[in-house]
C-alpha cells in the first residue's frame, strides 16, 4: 500500500483526489465545484433519489481538524443530506473516527464514509491509475517513478511476457527444461546456450513462466543494455530478469568497458539473493567470441551456470511432441495430415538430421499449406528440414520488390530501429535506383509491404510515443545476410546509397575481422572505393538512427562522429589508409569538448586517435575531461589513461581529486560482499595513488565493511541435477500420436 501524506498537496488536489477515488469506490459520476465558499460541498453525487455530499478536509494533524467540525456540522445540518462522506488528509485513529460520526449524526451512515491519510493510501494501492495522474504524490514514489522513467524497459517486458504465454501451449516439457531449472535453483542464474534454432529463448521463456507462477512478482526483459537490469532491480522485490542474445544476436557485439564487469557483479549479487533470478541466452560461438574480449567473462567462470542445448538433448519422442503440438494449434487441413501419414513418412521429419524447433515454428508461421497442393504438404516440409534456408528463399522470392528491399534496407540498420528511419532509410534507396530497380514509391506499396511482413518477418511495438521496428526471428536476419554474401551488385548499391552512418557499420565485415560470426556481409577490395565514397558523405551529413537515444544509454553505439569515425577505422582500417581522407579542419577541438558522449566514450576516442582522421589537442582534451567525471569507471578510465599521456605533463586539477574523494566514499555503500568490496577497494586504492591523493579514511572504511561481513561457504554442487531421459517413444506410438490429428480435421 502507499504511504503518501497526503496534507503535502495543495486543498484543490486534495479535494480532486478525494473526488477521484470515491467515484472508483462508488462507481458514480461525482459532482466537484469551482473554488470560493462551498456552504459545506465540496463534492455531490445521487443515486436514485438519495443525495449524497463529500467534504475533503486538508489538514496536517487531528487536533487542528477536531477544531474545525462544529462549524462543519452546523452547515451539514442545514443542507441535511440523506448520506455524508468526510475525507481528510489527517491521519485518524479509532476514536477520532467515533469523534467524527458522533459530531455529524445522524448524516454519515457507516464508518467507511470517514476516510483518513491510511484509508486514502489504501484506495490508492487499489487504483495505481489515479495515483499516476497526481505528479506530486510520485514525485517522492521509487516505483511510480520507476515506472515513468523506465518506460521503454517495462513495455518491452510486458511484450515479452504475452510472447511468453502465446508459446506455452506449444512447448513440451523435456531434459534440457529440468537441468536448466535445476542450475536456476541451484544458482539463481542460468545461461543457456546452443546452436541457431535450437529452442534457447522459449526454454527461457518457459522458465520465466514457471517462476512467476511461483509467487515471483515482477519480469523485467533485458534486450539491449545491462543497465536495464541495474536500474531496474530492487532488494525488496521478488524479481526475475531474462537477458535474451545478451552478447549479441547473430554475432558478437561488443559493448562498453564495463559491461562485463557490470554483468558479473549483477550475477554474483542474485547468486546471494533469495528473491532473484537471471535467465541469460546466447549462441555458442558467440560466448566464445565473447570470452577473447572480456576478461572477466573467463576469469569469473560465470559459465559454472550454463546449461548448453544440442540435439541430442531431443528424443524422438520428444520431437514427434513438439512437432504435432505445433500441427494441433496450427489447425493443419486434414488433407496435409493425411500427406504426413500415408506411409508413415512423417518418421522421416521427426528423425532428420536437421530438426529444428526453429523450423518447425518457421513453416507453422508461414502457413505453409496455404501456398501449395496438399497432397505434396510432405514433400514441401521435408524440402525445409533438407535444405533450412530454403523456407526464407522461397518466401522471400514471392515478396514484391517493396518488402524485400525494405528487408535488405532493414538487416543493414541497428535493429531495432524506429519506423520512421527505417521509412527514410529505404525512401531514399528507392529514389537513387528508381531508374535502376524500378521500384514503387508511392505510400500505399510501403504501406501493403509493412502489412505483409508484419508478424512474419517483422514485429512491431509502439514506445515512447512512436514505432519501432525489429526481426521476427534471428533465423531472417541469417538468410538476409547470407543471400547478400551472394549478391555483389546488391551490395554495392545498399553501400552507395545508406542514409545512416551506422547502416555501414551494422552487418559489414572485412575477412580478417569477422572472427567467429560468420553473419556478416564480407566487402572486399571491389568494395573499398564504394564504401570510403559513401563514408565520406554520411560524414559530411552525420545522421545516426534514433532508436538508440530514446531507449537507452548505449555506450557501443556511435553517438558522435569522433566515435563513429574512431570504430570505423578499427573495423576496416584498409578503406581508411587507402581510400578515404578528410579534411582535418572539419573537427575541431571544441566540437569535440561538447560533444555527447561519457569520459569512456572520449577516451576511447582518443586513445585511437589518428590524424588522418582528424585533429585535436589531447591535453587540453583530457584537460576539460575532468569536469565530466561522474563515477568510477570514469575515473578509472581517466587515471589509466593519465599515465599513458605522462609525457604531456597534464596537471590533476582539484576538479579531479574532490570528486575522486566523494565518488568513491559515496560508492562503499553500494556493495555489500567481501569479493565485490575488495575489488572495488582496489581500484579505489590504485586511483588514489596514481592521483597523488592521500584518501587513507576512505580505504579504511573499506577495510571495516570487508571486516563486518562474514565469509559465506561456496554453494554446495552436489545436487546438481542430471536428469535421465526416458526411453524413445516407439515408432507406431508416434504414428499413433499423429493418427489423433485426424479427429481434430473431422
């Protein structure tokens, strides 16, 4: 329940408050009156013939209301209602509430129609939607606000969720779900890991479900930025957090310095909770990619907790499950059923090599049965699982010429993206190759293309008063970037006519710099020229997708053009050596000192500095820098690199030192384990030393919170679980279960 006090608000809200509460309550329009002398009325209602009239009371304490009611009764009296409600913002005991009904009998009828600070604050709690329309209630409220600020967090858990409950009914319960489960209890985390297609995120999503209807309160959804979970997350709340692709969705992604570092003290504080748990999913060979570029990933094992899904985890009774739950929903037309059946061919599907959930929902999704003869249903399906790109490419090339650029434009774009630039992105393609590629540009074709892509290839969401766009499913953006690979003149043509600098940067690749991934569109030499000519014209008109700076604070993303052009030449360092120049003029000091970005950003700018690029200053630079501190990492950032510039004699203002000082006395309230206050100690020490300051009163706190807290023995493995699976459902027991799908087509 609240516990607002309510006398803080003006008398004309009070009475308003009042107002809106007690029409919920009674379910009745109620009357309200402009202010001036109100005889005893603030607010009226009737039902049927008997009136009814409110009084709102603003005041702080008992005994200056108590003061106040003769006088209030005398006019009640007058009036002589058939029922009288008293509403005040003073709190009431029992006996002050007998004081009242006494002063104004017989006028109010029961004891609920006297309404104190508690019982406003509990009607409060039972309508949060009134509560959000006064601002000066959740001005002081931690979870109105929360709400209000993480807007963009909270609807896209809410989206997630009603995902989550649409694909329950399709799910079979199976080994991978149990030892998964097993690891969340045990460890409070998991990180599920596998294949492409292989059923990550629904066994997340599954397990989410689970643990909400065991009494967890609040799902928040992790999709772009770690911080999410930071801000989001409260000592008091039963809370469980799924990060889906939290290292990126077809490749590695690297994020800002301290990602790691933030994600590994998240996992080791649920570890020690009892009321959270984490659910993180992620590609294989991207954890390992992941594993090169963040120390901490490997040096904290957070992999103790992962749970890896192969194919070998399905049975073969467990795939016939998950396949005919899919048909059964599906509502397949019996005659594809009998397809399926006759010759008892649909072991061959449920046996392939290549079964894939993935699959199995792609071809429910795209209706295959619509599009062909259903007496070749089998041949159709079993065409997929022999060759899986194909369920794309053959839907695909039966897109018109609008929805599959608008796709190419899209896979080349941050997804998500905002339908507005994605509208602009592919308008301005569309223009340039009209005479080329002949494509519509009138707003009814876009207009037909979004409705078919939509729910298939695309979903959308609205946020923050606007629309965002974003794959329906990886697996899309995986056939995109292969068909691309294919398609050298394509590829010219998206590379000379992009809108958005980041479009250059979202899905192409050098060879040499891929890595792991192999979902990328690999230029070459045939595509330096195009790709400096059209780095040279983003940066002469630098626009950025905005989707990223309304969302989230996103420290990989390139918000400035020092940024963006520093990443650029660390991704495709042959285009800059030797195909693009720019004039150094165009960025100047200044402009970079008041650019966006955090101390991280601009050091990492700087750090890569090359004058080819353009010129600045650095010691005025890292100068000015100081005054833009505003936490650790800053400041850990900002001293390691004082000491690479040690040759350039960059005075330690005291800028630097008093907030030095303050950040990190402020910050040993943050923490409370031995390992993350002992590693933060650290760091604290190692900056006071290289900045000269004597801050031992701050350390020694340190050294007397570690000393308070008692060491927790290591979590006990040995109830691990390592389920069994049960034996393979029998050939005709599977044909059994399919022959069933023959009832629900009568």
């Amino acid at each position: 329940m609240p516990d607002y006090i309510l006398s803080k608000l003006p008398s004309a809200e009070f009475e308003q408050l009042c107002r809106d509460l007690l029409q919920k309550r009674e379910n009745v329009f109620i009357e309200s009156f402009k202010d001036g002398k109100d005889r005893g009325i603030d607010l009226r209602f009737a039902k049927g013939i008997d009136n009814t009239i409110i009084q709102a009371k603003c005041y702080k304490e008992w005994t200056v209301l108590r003061n106040k009611l003769a006088k209030e009764a005398e006019k009640v009296k007058k009036l002589n209602p058939e029922r009288y409600i008293f509403a005040t913002s003073a709190p009431l005991s029992p006996d002050n509430k007998i004081f009242i009904k006494k002063t104004f009998y017989p006028y109010i009828k029961h004891n609920n129609d006297i309404l104190g600070n508690d019982d406003l604050n509990n009607l409060l709690g039972l309508h949060p939607d009134i509560e959000c329309q006064y601002y000066r209630l959740w001005l002081c409220s931690t979870n109105i606000l929360n709400r209000i600020l993480h807007r963009h967090v909270v609807n896209k858990s809410l989206f997630k969720l009603e995902e989550c409950v649409d694909k329950k009914q399709c799910f079979v319960y199976n080994n991978n779900y149990f030892r998964a489960k097993a690891i969340l209890d045990n460890h409070h985390y998991v990180i599920i890991s596998g294949i492409p297609g292989i059923g990550k995120t629904t066994l997340a999503e599954m397990l989410v479900l689970e643990n909400l209807k065991d009494d967890f309160e609040e799902f928040v959804f992790v999709s772009d930025d770690i911080n999410d979970a930071l801000k989001l997350y409260d000592d008091n709340k039963k809370q469980i957090f799924l990060y889906d692709d939290f290292l990126g969705a077809t490749s590695f992604e690297l994020s800002s310095k301290s990602f790691d570092g933030n994600l590994v003290s998240l996992i080791k504080r649920i570890k020690k909770s009892n009321n959270k748990k984490f659910i993180l999913t992620t590609r294989e060979y991207i954890l390992q990619e992941a594993k090169l570029h963040y120390e901490r990933l490997a040096k904290d094992n957070i992999e103790i907790a992962k749970c890896t899904i192969d194919l070998g985890s399905y049975s073969n009774k467990i795939k016939a499950q998950i396949l005919y739950n899919h048909l059964y929903y599906a509502n397949i037309p019996i005659d594809c059923i009998e397809s399926l059946l006759d010759k008892n061919r649909v072991l061959k599907i449920v046996k392939h090599q290549n079964f894939n959930p993935r699959l199995v929902e792609t071809i429910i999704n795209h209706q295959l049965w619509h599009t062909i003869y259903a007496g070749t249903f089998f041949d159709k399906v079993y065409q997929v699982f022999e060759h899986p790109d194909r369920i794309w490419e053959i839907a695909y090339n039966k897109l018109d010429i609008t929805a599959q650029y608008a796709l190419l434009i899209l896979v080349s774009m941050p997804v998500p993206v905002l339908l507005k630039d994605w509208r602009d992105a592919f308008l301005k393609f569309a223009i340039n190759t009209c005479k080329q590629l002949n494509i519509p540009l009138d707003e009814p074709s876009w207009k037909n293309a979004l409705k078919i892509l939509d729910g298939c290839y695309i979903k959308t969401n609205r946020e923050v008063r606007t629309q965002i766009v974003d794959f329906f499913n990886p697996s899309i953006i995986d056939y995109l970037v292969d068909y691309l690979n294919k398609m050298g003149e394509t590829v010219n043509l998206l590379i000379d006519n992009v809108l958005f600098a980041d479009q250059l940067m979202t899905i192409f690749a050098q060879e040499d710099k891929r890595l792991f991934s192999n979902r990328k569109v690999i230029i070459n030499s045939d595509n330096y020229a195009n790709f400096a000519s059209s780095l040279q014209r983003v940066i002469m008109d630098f626009h950025l997708c905005r989707y990223f700076f309304i969302s989230r604070y996103d420290i990989n993303h390139f918000r400035s053009i020092f940024h963006y052009l520093v990443k650029f030449k660390q991704k495709f360092p042959d285009i800059v050596d030797n195909y693009f120049t720019l004039n150094p003029l165009m960025l100047d000091d200044k402009s970079f000192i008041f650019d966006k970005g955090s101390v991280n950003d601009k050091i990492n700018v700087l750090d890569n500095y090359d004058s080819q690029l353009f010129y600045i200053d650095k010691k005025t630079i890292v100068e000015t820098l100081a005054y833009d501190i505003e936490d650790v990492d800053d400041l850990e950032v900002y001293v390691d690199y004082l000491e690479k510039l040690s040759d350039l004699n960059i005075e330690i203002n005291e800028v630097v030192e008093d907030k030095a000082k303050s950040i990190i006395a402020e910050e040993i309230d943050y923490y409370d384990t031995e390992d993350e206050l002992n590693e933060k100690r650290d760091i604290a020490e190692k900056i006071f030393r290289s900045l000269n300051i004597d801050a031992d009163d701050i350390l020694n706190k340190y050294d007397d919170k570690i000393q308070s807290i008692n060491d927790e023995e290591e979590e006990d493995l040995s109830d691990y679980f390592d389920g069994r699976e049960k034996e393979d459902m029998e050939d005709a027991e599977i044909i059994a279960l399919f022959q069933s799908l023959r009832e629900q087509g009568k």
